[in-house]
C-alpha cells in the first residue's frame, strides 16, 4: 500500500500542481476481508471537504464520478509509476499488480 501511495503521489502531482496528499485508509470492519484506500487530495477540494474523509462528499456515489474510459491515460500512469517503483525496490516489474 505504501508503494502504491508513492505512485499516486507521483503521479497526482505531475498532473495537478494542487495536488495536496495522499490519504490511506485500511479497513476491515465492514467486509470479510482486509482492504485498503488511497485517495489523492487537492488544494482545489472545497474547504468544508478538504480535511475530512473522501467519505463526506454528498455526491460521493453520483454515476458522474464511476470509473471510465476517460480514467484510462490515468490507470496507465499508475501501473507504469507502480512497475517502476516496484522495480526500483526489487520487486520485480509486475509484483504489485498482481
């Protein structure tokens, strides 16, 4: 998770200078299973937002904000980051895609 939050943050700010952190969040409670969140956080939130959870945005679970073809150059800076970092540590170039 920790690699993975270095290659959100790096690629995050690359993207947009108002990149502000990467916040983490591991849970167990609600599922069966273990899971973990990165969420990059931006300068530009609404203040009311910026220093709570990604969780208390209203609109939060509105279709506008799924997962899509226009998030695809994005997945591809995260892998390529992921892969380079995993690499550079000695994982080998797909260990944390797996």
């Amino acid at each position: 998770m920790s690699l993975l939050g270095e290659a959100v943050q790096n690629v995050c700010s690359a993207l947009d200078p108002q990149f502000r952190r990467a916040n983490y969040e591991v849970l167990g409670n609600s599922w069966p299973h273990l899971h973990a969140h990165v969420h990059p956080r931006y300068n530009w939130e609404p203040p009311a937002h910026r220093s709570s959870p990604v969780w208390s945005y209203p609109d939060r679970k509105d279709p506008r904000h799924q997962l899509d073809s226009r998030h695809d150059a994005l997945r591809t800076k995260l892998a390529d980051e992921l892969r380079r970092i995993t690499a550079e540590a000695g994982m080998g170039p797909d260990a944390a895609l797996r």
